[in-house]
C-alpha cells in the first residue's frame, strides 16, 4: 500500500457506518449496520440503554475489521441523535472503550461540510455549482459550492424523526402524510435563508439511506449495488412514484419490494416526505444519487 490506512466510522440517528480507507481515497472496506441509535431521542431527549448497547455491539465489529486493515488513524463522528441526547456521554464512554478514539460531536453545518466533501470527491466541477441534500435518521444537511463548500445548513427532519413524529398508522393515513410534508416545508424556510442560491444549483445531489434506497427500488435491485446505485440519476418522477407506492402499502407488504431493506422499510418514508418536498419546493427536475459522502469526508480529512 502506499498510503497509510485510515477510518472513518459515522454513528447516525439510523446507522453506524465504517469506511476503511487508503489514504483517505482507495476503498478497502465500506460496511453499514442499522442500528437505531436514535430510537425515541426526539421524545425523551436521551439514547435508550439497548440503542448505545446495539451500537457498541456493531463498533466492537468494526474494531476487529480496522485491526484485520491494521488501521493507524480513525476519525469517528457522532450527529443528530447525540447532539439531542443528555446522556450522550454514556454512549460516547462506551464508543471510546472499543475504538479507543471518542466519538466528535459535530454540529449539523460541520456535519454538512464533511458531507459536501466526500459527495464531490469524484464529481466533475464542471457540473456545479452543487446542493448536496445528506437526508439522515434525525437531521438533514444542505451545503453549497462547486469547489469547496461556501454555505451549509441543517434542519431537524430525518427519516426516523419524521416517522416517529408523524407517521403513526400501518400504512399512514393521508392526514399523517400531509402534516410531515408542511412541517417539513416550513423547516425548508430556513434552508433558503442560509443558502438562498441553492435551488439554482446546476446539479442537486442526494446522500444516504433515504436517496439510495429510492434509487434501489426504482431499479429493482434484489441485492445492494453500489457500482449501480453510486452517480445514478433519480428524476423526480421516479420518486414521487417510489413515494406514492411505498405510502400506500402496510409495513408486511412493504419489505417485499426489491431494493428495500427490511430494517429500513419502517422508517423509509419519513426519508421519502423528505426528499419529495425538497424537489416540489424547488423544482428540482432529478437528483444525482452520490455513495459517497460524509464517511468519505471524514477519511479524506485525516488521510
């Protein structure tokens, strides 16, 4: 190898995820787990002992998979679910205990900029400027630019939160569906303030779970593709169809639906009133669907 072996492990409201890299840009290892670290953090304002002993169990996995690499640097952040939690320490204690690194708390613009970072990593300049949309389980992050990034922004609206929140019956009633789709509306107020220029953006480009699940499901994938999924073009047509089928279905019948994980289907379309309501507000005729992102971000920033 010629560049030194680095980490980077994400623990989301939704996920923990680990990117074992070559300085930063070489892809060794790339693993994602559910793991639910934010379950019921919107209500009560603190992690539940199972969800930091789900995460820990799937860090301590990692741990084994960064030694087999022989890693010499790690970088792990800790979002939106933590950044909510009073008892954050007890989780971060735990993390620290395995890793032997403790989690950073970052803020919801950091977590924007690192996000902005790894999405255009391998993006040709000339397609910008860019509006990265990092759609996670508790916040979601917008950041601007074409070769850096020259605004970012987080709002309070994940696919678990929104769920949580809102969407309450099995499938959700139309009444639960078009209240999530006006708070997040109002929440999107905000995105224009801090980033007026961003529905101008030459290319609007879409992260994480939410997008790519979308965009597996629009290609009927049986199994997860990233060679398939990474730079695919997701019009919106498509997601509003995705959307519409998914909301019409019970959860037992959802999980069949080729390219939907079964531990994401509960929580899918609050991602979903997401993403649909960023591309109605703005017209957004398609979203470049990006693999990379704020773990890539986060390796390239330590490599």
């Amino acid at each position: 190898m010629t560049g030194s072996v680095v980490a980077a492990i994400d623990c989301g409201t939704n996920s923990t995820r680990l990117l074992v890299s070559e300085g930063g840009r070489v892809t060794l290892d790339r693993l994602m787990r559910i793991t639910r670290l934010g379950k019921g953090v919107d209500a009560t304002g603190r992690l539940e002992p199972a969800a930091i002993t789900r995460t820990v169990d799937v860090l301590r996995e990692y741990r084994e998979v960064m030694d087999r690499f022989s890693v010499e640097r790690v970088r792990m952040s800790a979002t939106s679910a933590a950044r909510d939690a009073a008892n954050r320490d007890e989780f971060f204690d735990a993390a620290e205990a395995v890793i032997g690194a403790r989690p950073e708390l970052l803020s919801g613009d950091e977590e924007g900029r690192l996000s902005f970072l790894g999405a255009t990593a391998d993006l040709d300049p000339a397609l910008g400027p860019f509006l990265i949309c990092d759609i996670g389980g508790g916040s979601t992050e917008f950041s601007f630019g074409t070769t850096s990034c020259e605004a970012a922004t987080s709002i309070d609206v994940g696919c678990v939160r929104i769920t949580e929140k809102f969407l309450h019956g099995d499938p959700p009633s139309a009444e639960e569906l078009s209240a999530a789709l006006s708070v997040i509306e109002v929440h999107l107020d905000d995105v224009a303030r801090a980033i007026p220029d961003g529905p101008e953006a030459a290319t609007f480009v879409g992260l994480a779970g939410t997008v790519s699940t979308a965009a597996s499901v629009e290609l009927g994938l049986a199994t997860y593709d990233r060679d398939r999924i990474h730079h695919f073009i997701l019009t919106k047509a498509a997601v509003e169809d995705v959307f519409r089928t998914l909301a019409t279905e019970a959860l037992s019948d959802r999980v069949f639906n080729p390219g939907l994980e079964r531990e994401r289907a509960d929580v899918i379309l609050g991602g979903l009133c997401v993403l649909v309501t960023i591309m109605r507000r703005w017209g957004l005729p398609e979203c470049l669907v990006s693999e990379s992102d704020i773990l890539d971000g986060l390796a390239m920033s330590i490599a």
